[in-house]
C-alpha cells in the first residue's frame, strides 16, 4: 500500500504548502493592514475552495461508478491526460511565480479590501481554489491506478498534514525552509510520476476504445518478472510502469519525460545563474507570511468578532446575517450541485436493480427489465463462490457475465436488452447448474448475445490441431535430423539453409507451445534469465545453432548442439500425444501468437545473427491462419463479420512480410525502411486488435 501512497503523498505535501503559503499570505497581508476583523472573509473564501475541490472529486468518483466498462477506462484516460496538464503547468508555474507569489497575492487583497467583504472572499476562494481543483483530479486519477488500495488517500492524507504543519511552523517562525529547492526538487520528482500517469491514462484510452494500438506492445516482462514482488508493486505503484506496455505509451512516457524534464531543467539553472540578491528573495516565496510574527488571534479565530456589535448611528446595534450562514452556505451549494450532477449521471435505467445468485435459488428479485443498456447489481447469498450469467432460455446465447462472484459480495454486470425472452443462470462452484424463470421483454432495438461454446464444441478443432502439429513434428524431425548430418559432414552452407528451413516448420506450430513443457526452452530458449548469455551452458536448441552459424564457429562445435536439438525435437515427437492441450488454449493462442511475434521477431530481439526473424514472423503467420481455420466454424456462427475483418489483416501482413523476401533470402527487420518497418508493425499491432476478441466469443462457459 505504501508504494501506492507515495505520488499522492507528494501531490498532498506539494499542493497543500503551496496553498497553505497563499493563505498564509492572505492573512499576513490582512494582519498588516491592521484589517483582522475581514479573516473570517477569507477563512469563507478558503472553505468555498475546499468544498469545490470534494466535491469535484466526489463527481468524478460516482460519475465513472455508473459508466459502463469502456466508458469508465476513456473518461478515466481523459481526466488521466488532463491532470497531467495541470501538473505539469503547476509545476512550471511555481517555479516561474515564486518569487513574485507574496507581492501578486498581497496586491490582490489590497484591492480587494477596497471592493468590500465579497470580494475578499472571492479573491481568497480563487488563489486556493485552483490548487484545490488540481489536488482533487491527481488524486482521483492516482487513486484510480491503484484500483482497490487505500494508498492514494492516506499518502495525500499524510502529505497534507505534514503541508499544514510546515505552513504553521513558517508562519510562526518555528522553521526555515528554502522553497526554492523545495518545489525544484519536489516538480522534477512530479514530472516523473506524471510520466507514468500519462502512459497509464493513454492505456485506459486503448482499453476505452478512443485510441488503437492496445495490442501492440512494445514489450511484455510479465513472464519473467513477478508482478507481485515487492520491487514490481514499488516501480508500478510510485511510477505508473507496468510489466506489459503498448508502443504508445513507452514513446508518450520517453517523449514527455525527455521534453518536460529538459525544459524544466533549463530553467532551474537559468534561475541559478541570476544575481545573488535575486536568488536570496527567491528563497521564501511566502515572504509577507513569514516576515509577521504571528500575532494573538491571528487565525481563523482572530476574527470571531468580526462585524460583532458595530455599533451603528445614535449607538443602535445594526442587525445583521448569522455568522454561519455564508461559510454553510458556500459548502451547501457545491455539495448540492455536486450530488444533482451524480444524480443525473448516474441514474440507472428502469428495471434494474438487485438481483441475489446462490446454490439454491438464482436471479431472485429479476424483473422483466425496460429496454436498453441495463446494469444489474448481482448480490451473491450463497455460500459458494458462482458463475452468473443472463442467457436467452431458447438458445442459452449469453447478454451478460460475471465470473467468480464471491460468497457475500455485489457486483455489476452491464448489458443490452432488447425484445426477447431473459433468465439468470447460476453455477456454483462445485455444484449444478441453476436457472431462473424467464422473462418477456418487448420492443427494443437489437441486442446481440454470445452463443456459448462448451468444451464438447472445442473437440473437433483440437482433434484436427493436434493432428497437424503431429505431422509437422514429423517434417521437423526429419529436418532437424539432416541438420545434424550437415554439421557431422561440416557442410555449413547447407546447414545455415537447413536450419532456416526447420526452425520455420517449429516457429508454424506456434499454438502448442503451451503444451510443449519444457520441450520448448530446449528447442527454442533464448538467453533471457541465463547469466551468461549466449555462452551459458544452459543455451540451446535453434537460438544456440544460429548463434555459432553466424558468428564463425566451425561445424565440429556446433555438432554436439545439433545432435542434441535433433534427440530433443524426437522426443517431443514421441511426448506429444500424452501431454495435455487445454481445448480452452485453442482460441487464447490465436492472439498469443503474433502478441510473441510483434514483441521478439518484429523488434529484432529473438535474431541471434541470421537475420531472418521476418521469415520466422511468416511462419507464425501461416500458424495462426491454420489455427483460425479449425476454428472458423464456431467463428463463423458468431461473428461472420468478424471473420472478414481479420482475413484482411492477415492478407495485409502477408503482403508486407512478403516484401521483405526476394530471390530466397529474407531482409533483416533492422534494414527495412522506417516508413516499412512502421508498416508491418501497424499491419501487426492491427491484426492482434482484431483478433483480441476471438478468445471472449469462444471462452468455454460453465452450464452444469
């Protein structure tokens, strides 16, 4: 939880000093004026400011608690990418004005106390309100990146306090700070930690739908990073850098950082190089505050007795308002504003409501629902945790899902109704399978439902996978065995062919690698995680073979490897059949496919020196179009259209990769042309958009 605190801790400290300076200032000035009796004003000001600034932050938070799932992660991107904005001008703001910050504020209320209490009050809502505005849309955000952790509050909670004491301590002279290092130091930390907001709200616009790319990952670590370590849980919570980033997100981080840092910076040695007197005043930029010796009273109770008893012509006492009336007034009217604005925000269509799951009894409480985007709230009674489902009886095709709904717990399940018949269907873990009554719902647009894909479904496809991967384990057997006799014979013209053509037979059977065991690091391993790369003992198969064929090893060292890929490439043949292949794999490997190619053959990372990672990228195309061909039938039945859009991605990509191929030879990824290496990663990073939805429409659901 600490490491989530952290960015809301500085944001808390930073913005609470920064406004606690203004007040300061406020006061001081008004002190000076020997004006105490108008600090009730700005204390009202300062309240208005704060009641803004919660009550912002509670639309934020109940608004996107009402939006669907996609409209939750692009509103959340959105505000992401503007309390960026307002960080960073924050940032450069202060660095700018601090050391005119006291003689502005002071100038302001001079004027102000000249236009009467009102405007003293707007004068002190304005210069906190804005710090207030921005504290409240960073820590949403924040707190929205830390999901369900308590971190984000108590760090802003701890920065603020400390902000308070420090603003008190300054203005009663107990402490001395530089602010000018302060807010240098505390705005560099700030540009980083925006960095990472950034690439995380430019995710959630990917995941929202408004920008593409949200499958073209410019690297994926999480297979070889733990996410859960304590050092994963520190970089991601303080810095926003998960293990898994598209290419948008890495180039907008790089970019911001390297531009924003720069130019921030620059300025702070321009700031050092001015005249020493210059410098000295910059060190207090709540000059008028800390130069006052704060008086008796010269709080917020200072002015208790502000307009108390003035006494008016002839020594009547003047009637006047309630003292409590305009502070609760300027709490009052935000809150209210704030809770019309969730009101109609979030206003949940007719019909839904609360609907209780169990063992015994599913979907009590479920009423024929109005038409329309509908979101039920899904209470688990039961004492077993369940799949719940909103199914069409007639066909049980499926509106809606959750999956594991805890024992005790309520979630949202969001769908689209239309005319039709609708029940519940509850399975618990463990147990059978329970369904509502059905409901009649009439008129509506149309809504579309998932027909459901049962493991019996799955059994033809796999069949037929299993047995081209059999007789590809066949051809790659042979392969690897005229390898090996190339190497014995120290035939290493033939052998730099022979080795191309069967690491592109294995590269073909892409989707069974997850059944390959540790038959696949064997084979295929590269040198991540060994500690010494390509000379470690533990580096083998084809990456080991293609190392010593392009970097000058003669065929007696290399004999000993391909001997032994070639036992190892037979006794995966012979393992094959027993070893277990999750039906459930079947349509997850149509995305993991090419997710491997876009981020080890596209970059060059995978090639040990024979720069042919583009013919490798063209067998795990020609894989996954055979692995869509088994399941196009159960595709086809869903989703045609679907169908006819990746089949036009996949011809696409084939035609970029075939461009890189002339006269037998392939062009190395690094030598292609920008404009056609930014080609075919888009051709890519398109097709995996498309393809992502294949594993939701043929997911094996429970129905018994």
């Amino acid at each position: 939880m600490w490491d989530d605190a952290f960015p809301s801790f500085l944001i808390g400290l930073r913005e609470g000093l920064e406004g606690g300076l203004i007040v300061s200032i406020l006061i001081a000035t008004l002190v000076r004026a020997e004006a105490k009796s108008r600090l009730p004003q700005v204390w009202t000001g300062v309240l208005a400011a704060v009641a803004l600034a919660m009550s912002f932050g509670a639309v934020l938070t109940f608004s996107a608690a009402n939006m669907p799932t996609t409209a939750q992660e692009a509103f959340g991107g959105t505000l992401s990418v503007i309390a960026v904005a307002f960080v960073t001008a924050m940032v450069f703001w202060m660095r700018r004005s601090a050391r005119t910050l006291a003689g502005e504020i002071k100038e302001k209320v001079t004027g102000a106390l000249a236009m009467g209490a009102g405007m003293l009050v707007v004068t002190s809502f304005l210069a906190v309100g804005r710090e207030g505005l921005e504290t409240a849309l960073f820590l949403w955000t924040t707190a929205q990146a830390a999901g369900e952790s308590a971190g984000p509050m108590i760090g802003a909670g701890v920065g603020i306090a400390i902000a308070t004491g420090l603003c008190w301590g300054l203005y009663r002279r107990v402490l001395k700070i530089n602010l000018t290092k302060f807010f240098t130091a505390t705005g560099a930390v700030l540009i980083v930690v925006a960095a990472g907001v950034l690439g995380y709200g430019l995710r959630d616009l990917q995941e929202g739908g408004v920008l593409p790319g949200k499958s073209a990952y410019a690297f994926d670590l999480s297979r070889s990073i733990d996410p859960s370590a304590w050092y994963s849980t520190l970089v991601q919570g303080v810095f926003n850098l998960t293990p898994t980033m598209t290419w948008l997100q890495v180039v907008a981080y790089v970019g911001y950082l390297g531009v924003v840092m720069a130019l921030f910076v620059r300025g702070v040695r321009g700031a050092t190089a001015k005249p020493a007197k210059t410098v000295a005043a910059a060190g207090t930029a709540a000059g008028a505050a800390t130069d006052v010796a704060a008086e008796p009273g010269a709080g917020a109770g200072a002015g208790a007795g502000a307009g108390a008893a003035a006494a008016g012509p002839s020594g009547v006492r003047a009637r006047r308002r309630p003292v409590w009336l305009v502070p609760a007034a300027v709490v009052a009217v935000p809150a209210v504003v704030a809770g019309a604005v969730v009101a109609l925000s979030g206003s949940k269509p007719a019909g839904a409501g609360t609907v209780s799951v169990s063992e015994r009894d599913c979907g009590k409480g479920f009423t024929a629902p109005k038409p329309g985007r509908q979101t039920f709230q899904m209470h688990n009674t039961g004492d077993k945790a369940s799949e719940v489902y909103l199914i069409d009886p007639a066909t049980n095709a499926v509106y809606g899902e959750i999956e594991g709904l805890a024992p005790g717990t309520t979630r949202d399940l969001v769908a689209t109704v239309a005319g039709g018949s609708y029940a519940w269907r509850c399975v618990p873990t463990g147990g059978k399978a329970v369904t509502s009554a059905a409901v009649r719902v009439s008129g509506g647009g149309a809504a579309k439902p998932v027909v459901p894909v049962a493991e019996a479904d799955l059994a033809a496809p796999l069949t037929a996978y299993k047995q081209y991967v059999n007789q590809g384990l066949s051809t790659l057997v042979a392969q690897t065995k005229q390898l090996s006799d190339d190497m014995a014979g120290g035939d290493l013209n033939a052998a730099r062919t022979d080795w191309l053509t069967a690491h592109r037979t294995y590269a073909s059977l892409g989707a069974a690698y997850g059944t390959f065991q540790d038959f696949d690091k064997k084979i295929n391993g590269r040198t991540a995680g060994l500690p010494d790369g390509v000379h470690d003992k533990d580096f083998t198969g084809f990456h080991r073979i293609e190392y010593g064929l392009w970097h000058g090893e003669s065929a007696s060292d290399l004999k000993a490897p391909a001997a032994q890929l070639a036992t190892d490439v037979t006794g995966l043949q012979k393992a094959f059949p027993t070893q277990d292949f999750d039906p459930a794999d079947l349509p997850l490997r149509t995305h993991e496919i090419l997710e491997n190619t876009l981020q080890f053959e596209l970059t060059g990372e995978a090639d040990q020196g024979s720069g042919t990672t583009l013919a490798t990228a063209d067998a795990n195309l020609a894989g996954t179009r055979e692995l869509l061909g088994v399941l196009r039938p159960l595709l086809a039945a869903r989703d045609a259209r679907l169908l006819s859009v990746v089949d036009g991605d996949i011809t696409r990509m084939q035609k970029l990769l075939d461009s890189a191929h002339h006269d037998g030879s392939w062009t190395p990824v690094g030598r292609l042309d920008p404009i056609a290496r930014a080609r075919l990663n888009g051709a890519t990073g398109q097709l995996l958009e498309d393809l992502a939805p294949v594993p939701d429409l043929l997911e094996i659901r429970k129905s018994a």
